[in-house]
C-alpha cells in the first residue's frame, strides 16, 4: 500500500506527532521522482522532504541505488536546501490513514448541507453530526483511534 503524504500529512499533523527517527541537513535535488540522500534509508520507508513550500511533504521510499532513492508520488522537480526526516511510522497508523482515506472518499465522508433527506416518501437517510450540528468529519469519525497516537508537543514542523 503506497498512501500519498496528502494524505498522511494533515493526519499526522492533527496528532501532532510524525514518527521521526532520524535527520539531515543540507542541499537537495529531487528531479524524476529520485533524490540523493546522506542517511541509509530502506525501501518503503517514508521520509518528510521540508524547506520549500513545494516540496514540504511525506514520500514513500519505492527503490533504492546506492545513495539514490526513489519517491512515490515525487512529481515535482525542486532544489533546495532543507532537512530530510526519516520517518517510521507504525502499520497500524497507515491503517487508520488508509481508512480515513477511504471515508473521505465514500458518500459518507462527502461535506453536506444537508443532515436528513427523504425522497418520494421512499428513500430517507440522516447524516451524523457533531454536538454543533456539522456533519460528522474523519477527525470525528476517528477520534478515538487518532487519540492513541496524539502528542501535545510537535517534533518537526512540515
């Protein structure tokens, strides 16, 4: 399973914790999805690139040659100078990203005006809400499973 860091990042973010092990600093290229590293890496590990706004984002490790490594999903050219965090991030948090991916791709997760509907006097169907009356959203969906990972001070910043 590759997850894009679209959508790891705000999760990790929301928890405030990114699972960060190691660091380096100093001047990058990431050109063709393939980047140049000083730290050893293994393939399908995920690594937070940070120093641009472009390029300020969570990438999976695909395949590996000597010190070059391939990114999943990498498909901005960038240069710059910023700090590489290697990443190691737990099976079962990816799980609960793939399933808050999941919800925010299926009718339930869609935002909606709308909390109850009947059409025809045939078909009715409410939507969850919050205690403000907002339609339930994957923070809400999720809260006690993204409880077990939330920190209250950040370790990196992206």
């Amino acid at each position: 399973m590759v997850l894009s860091g679209n959508i790891i990042l705000p999760i990790c973010r929301y928890v405030n914790k990114f699972f960060d092990v190691c660091s380096e600093q100093g001047d990058y290229i990431l050109k063709d999805g393939k980047i140049e590293l000083k730290n050893i890496y293994r393939v399908d590990q995920y690594i937070a690139l940070t120093g641009t706004t472009i390029i300020n984002n969570i990438y999976k490790i695909i395949a590996r040659r000597g010190n070059v490594y391939t990114l999943a999903n990498a498909d901005n050219d960038e240069e710059w100078h910023g700090i590489i965090y290697g990443l190691h991030i737990p099976q079962d948090f990816l799980q609960l990203c793939a399933d808050i991916d999941k919800f925010n791709h299926s009718a339930e997760g869609q935002p909606t005006a709308y909390t109850s509907e009947t059409v025809l006097n045939v078909h009715s169907w409410s939507k969850g809400t919050n205690k403000d009356g907002v339609p339930l959203q994957w923070q809400d969906v999720f809260k006690s499973r993204l409880n077990a990972f939330r920190v209250i001070q950040m370790s990196i910043r992206i």
